[in-house]
C-alpha cells in the first residue's frame, strides 16, 4: 500500500526478491496539470507496468473494498507513504501490517519527515518500520537505519538516499517477519515537549523570514528543494516578483544591511542580508519564469540593488 515514487522502491524490492505481491493498494487517480488530465500514482504506474492488481479504493471501509482485499488471503500488509489505515485493514493479515516511515522514530511523526529534519538543521536522520496500531506513526518498531544529512543535501537528494535503505529495510523486516524473528519494541515515551513533529507541509512553511539566520533560512531552502520550494517576494517602487529560491551559500560574512537588502557583488551574483550573515542565491524561479541560475536571472535584471526581499 503506497502512492508515491517513494513507495516504489520498496515494491521492487520485494518482487525481486521473489515475494508474492497479490495486489498492490494506491490512491484514486486525481486531475492534474492545466488540462486537468487524471493522472496515475507512482506506485499504480509501476504496479500495471508488471502486471499486478491494483485496488484504489476511494474510502479505506468501503465493504466492497475490505472483502476484496479479504480474498487475496495475503498473509503481511506492507505499507509506505500511504493513508492512515482503518483498524478493518492493519488488523486483517495474520502475520499483521507494518509501515516504513522516514525518520527515526519517535521523533519526526507526520507527513513530510524528511522535510522537517532538513529545516531544523538536523545532522542525521534514518528510516523506521514499525506495526501499525490506532495512532499516526506510534506503533512498535520492528527495525530503524541511521542515514547522515550532509551539508548539501536537499530534500531531494536525501529523499532518495532514504528510499534506498528504506527498501533494504522493508526487505529485511518481511524476511523477518516470515522467519518468525521479528521483535517489536514500543517507541520509548518521549517528552511532548521534546517530540519534533513533521506536520503537513503548508504555504506558510516555505514563507522565508530574512530577519531569521543566514543558516536557519538555508536550512528551510534545503528542506522545500526541489518541491514544493521556498519562497520570498522581490519589491521595488511599484513593482513585486515572487521568487521560488532553490539553493543558496552561506557567506561567512558580518552583516551590514538590513534583512532582505539584496547586494550585488558581480555581473552574475547576488547575496541577500539575513539576520545576522548574508546568502549568496545560486537557484531561484521568478513566478511565470523558468528555473534559472542566478547568473541568467541577472542577465535579464537591471539595478538588483534596488530590488529587495520582503
């Protein structure tokens, strides 16, 4: 059960592996794009492209849904990034349902794990399976794996390194599971206060705030790159651009203009001030604009210097 390209590697994993998979669970088609076509999963795409049953069950208790998924007889439920499970689900398989989550839990619980680590400017993360139970993302863990945030990384580049240990993961825990060597143990109770959660991404999360550090704007920049993208407004007399920004350096550099203050410092660069350092902008997208270097955005941008972040 998954729907994203996330979800996919784990599935061939498993039939390359030499797993049974007797159908594959995934989200209804939706319309997207301007002409609003339906478009497919990840995992639906993949699915039918080696012949395996696909349900898309609008509701998880339609009693439709739940006596097909019933006759598949399957023995173990594998689930990745998908919806929470009604109990009628997780609790049908005899050998249960577990769930592949990219963080290490407890910490990280919620939708955009590997998001929210990037933005708080953690140093490492890693991938958790754990049975599912009533709550989001609570249940016992069967087996975790430590993956390093390095310095530049993005939420791209370690969404993908994390899809490659977490189907290693997945492959080890059915395997476990099959042998009769699997040992859940409960999440250790974790001050609330003490829990980092990793809510839904919104449009305010990739709001950027210039008066915040050089260092926690990068981090937020890295953590939205390359999707769904941090983003600020350029202002002059009259005139405001909204601006997806990609990547950036940090300059190590005292600050001496106030937040937002865009400084020209070549023909091709560009650093904005921060609350307490500057940014040197290296990706960024004008709305309506390609993706561009900043090299090519200033080729087509006359007076920067006049121009600010708000």
């Amino acid at each position: 059960m998954g729907t994203p390209q996330f979800a996919v590697a784990p599935l061939k994993r498993l039939m390359e592996s030499g797993y049974n998979i007797c159908a594959v669970v995934t989200a209804p088609d939706k319309p997207s794009g301007r002409g609003l076509q339906l478009s497919q999963s990840d995992v639906k795409q993949f699915a039918i492209a080696n012949g395996l049953e696909v349900l898309q069950p609008v509701s998880l208790k339609d009693p439709e849904f739940l006596n097909r998924l019933k006759s598949f007889g399957a023995e173990l439920f594998v689930v990745v990034a998908f919806r929470m499970l009604p109990a009628d689900v997780w609790k049908m398989p005899g050998l249960g349902t577990f769930n592949l989550h990219a963080s290490l839990l407890p910490q990280y619980r919620g939708a955009a794990p590997i998001n929210h680590a990037i933005i708080n400017g953690e140093r490492k993360t890693g991938v958790t399976t754990f049975l599912l139970d009533e709550k989001i993302d609570t249940g016992a863990v069967l087996f975790q794996k430590e993956c390093l945030i390095e310095p530049h990384d993005n939420m791209g580049s370690l969404h993908d390194k994390l899809m490659e240990i977490g189907s290693e993961l997945v492959l080890l825990t059915a395997e476990a599971i099959f042998s009769g060597n699997a040992k859940a143990i409960p999440q250790p109770s974790v001050n609330e206060q003490e829990l980092k959660p990793a809510p839904k991404l919104s449009r305010e999360t990739g709001s950027v705030d210039w008066k915040q550090s050089a260092e926690s704007i990068n981090n937020l920049i890295r953590g939205l790159s390359p999707y769904p993208a941090a983003y600020s407004v350029m202002k002059t007399e009259g005139k405001e651009i909204q601006v997806k920004i990609f990547s950036a350096n940090l300059i190590e550099q005292k600050c001496e203009h106030s937040p937002g203050t865009i400084v020209k410092t070549s023909k091709t660069s560009f650093m904005v001030a921060c609350g307490d350092g500057y940014l040197s902008i290296t990706s960024l997208q004008p709305s309506g604009k390609r993706k561009m270097t900043t090299a090519e955005f200033m080729a087509g941008m006359r007076d920067p210097e006049n121009w600010r972040f708000e």
